[in-house]
C-alpha cells in the first residue's frame, strides 16, 4: 500500500498500517473518554451548586419559619396585652360615667 504526499510515494505495509489504525483509534477514545468525564463534572458541578442552593434555601425557610413561630407568639401576647388594656378602659369608663351620674343626681 503507498500513501501519496508532496515529496512522493511513501509505501507503507500492512503492519505499519494497523499501528498506524490502532493508534488512531486509542487516540480517538482517550479523546472520547476525556470528552465524556468533562461533561460529567460539569453535571457533578452543576449538581453541587443546585445543592449549595438548595441548602440556601432550607436555611433561609428555617429561618422565616423561626420568625412566624416568634411573631405568632408575640401577636398572642399582643392580643391578650391589648383585650386587657380594653376591659381596664370599659372599667375606667363605668367608674367615670357612675361618677359624672352620681354627681349630678341629687
């Protein structure tokens, strides 16, 4: 078998040409598996910063969660703070009205 090439005819045999397949193709699969491991790390990246995120996002509700938890517990209080505060001026507002009554009944 000859291979034609600007200085002339190169003949190569059988033997030099299966070396020549056989390193070709090793070549062709390194290539293809170096191809193939980037595209899997960059998954494996991208997985990794969808869990990063992820985590992020967990904190973030833990936290709104601790915040409604302490807000309902406070607007409890508030609630009972402000009836107690009402039932004192309905009584303040009895005492007054029985007062200004008493003063201008004879």
């Amino acid at each position: 078998m000859a291979i034609r090439s600007k200085m002339g005819l190169i003949v190569i045999d059988y033997k030099t040409l299966g070396t020549l397949m056989a390193v070709a193709i090793s070549r062709t699969f390194i290539i293809w598996i170096i191809l193939n491991g980037l595209k899997y790390y960059k998954i494996l990246l991208v997985n990794k910063k969808n869990a990063e995120k992820y985590k992020e996002f967990l904190i973030i509700s833990s936290g709104l969660k601790a915040e409604m938890y302490l807000m309902e517990r406070n607007m409890e209080y508030i609630e009972k703070s402000m009836e107690e505060a009402y039932n004192l001026y309905e009584k303040k507002s009895m005492i007054m009205l029985k007062y200004i009554l008493g003063k201008k009944m004879p």
